[in-house]
C-alpha cells in the first residue's frame, strides 16, 4: 500500500467520522421566522410573559406536543445571539435552595413545584392553582365539599415570593433553551429528562418550521 493510498484512506476515515459526529446535530437557521411561522410549526401559544424583554418583538408561553414550551422573539438573529441569549439564560436560572424553598434566579417568570407528588399537578406560579391538599382529610383522604371544591379558582400571584405550603423546592419551569434563527425557544422537561433531552425535543420541534 502506499504512502498515498493511507493518507486517502485516513482522510475518507476522518470525513467519516466527521460526517456521523454531525448526523445528530441539528444545523442553525439565519432565518428570521415570524408568529405565523410559529403557529404554523404546530406551537399552540397562549399568553404574554409579564416580563419585558429589551428588543423582543415578542414573548410567549403556551405548549408543543403536551409540553410547556415558551418563545422569545427578536427582529434580527444577531439580536438573538446576544440579547436573547441572556434572556434565556435568565428565565432558566435555576439555583441552590438558600432561602425557603425557592431554587431559581431573580428574573425568573415562571416556576414549578418539583420534588414531591404536587409538583406533577402541573402547578405554576403564573396562575399558580391553590394546591388540592389544602381539601384533603386524614391520610389524604379527599374531604367532598362542594361549595371549595367548585369554587371560584384561587391563583397566587406570581410575584409572590412566598412559596407553596407543600411545595419543597419551586424551580424555573423552562430547564433549558435554544436559539434558532431569531428566537429563543425555551422548553419545560418531562420526568426523567435532562437537559439534552430537553434540548434535543427544541431541536426537533424546529422542524416543523417553514
């Protein structure tokens, strides 16, 4: 074999490598998508974020394929790059519990009870729901009253600071974001996920898009 012929070989075996290492990546957009885009990507968006965004168009939650996902928008992709990046840097801060329950940054809008049975009730703090032990009786015994149980529903307010009685630990719902083109598109996890799996189902969502 000669001296040629290997270095042929390696490079074909490099490529390869190459090629396969960025099969499961998915390639970044310099497109600049609009709100039509989005819906037509299949995202089901429900309400603002109270929270303002320097140089957002525009900030949404709502839910893609039964997950609560939330998009930022920006008129250029480079606006993206810096100001939204620190964006969702911020709404997905997540820290160590120091005082009472709370395990998320300062500018973070919307959080979830995670740690015990509640959290997967899907409470938020955003038109977080009083939690349902609060009617429950001995050993969790659900206590039939109708005139609480049908009651007008009680929400907290999301700046409230306080916490939830049976909440142990209250986390930014969004673990993890994107950026793609000119959004930022954050996505909640499901149970077992970490943050590529998180990543990975973003990635996958922008598929859909034109």
């Amino acid at each position: 074999m000669t001296i040629m012929t290997k270095k042929y070989i390696t490079f074909v075996l490099i490529s390869s490598l190459v090629i396969l290492g960025c099969t499961d990546r998915l390639v970044s957009s310099n497109k600049v998508y609009s709100m039509q885009d989005i819906a037509s990507a299949g995202f089901k968006l429900k309400k603002d974020f109270d929270t303002e965004f320097p140089e957002a168009t525009d900030s949404k939650w709502g839910f893609f394929k039964g997950r609560e996902v939330a998009i930022l928008r920006y008129p250029t992709v480079d606006l993206a790059n810096t100001s939204g990046e620190t964006a969702g840097l911020e709404q997905t801060e997540k820290i160590e519990v120091i005082e009472k329950n709370y395990a998320f940054g300062p500018k973070v809008e919307r959080t979830m009870c995670r740690g015990d049975r509640a959290a997967t009730s899907g409470q938020v703090a955003s038109g977080l729901k009083l939690n349902v032990r609060n009617s429950l009786g001995f050993e969790d015994v659900l206590i039939i009253n109708k005139s609480k149980l049908f009651e007008k529903e009680v929400y907290l307010n999301p700046y409230d600071r306080s916490g939830l009685q049976n909440c142990p630990r209250r986390e930014p719902i969004y673990l993890a974001f994107i950026t793609y083109g000119n959004l930022i598109i954050l996505g909640e996890p499901m149970p077992g996920d970490d943050s590529e799996a998180i990543i990975k189902f973003l990635e996958e969502s922008t598929l859909k898009l034109p």
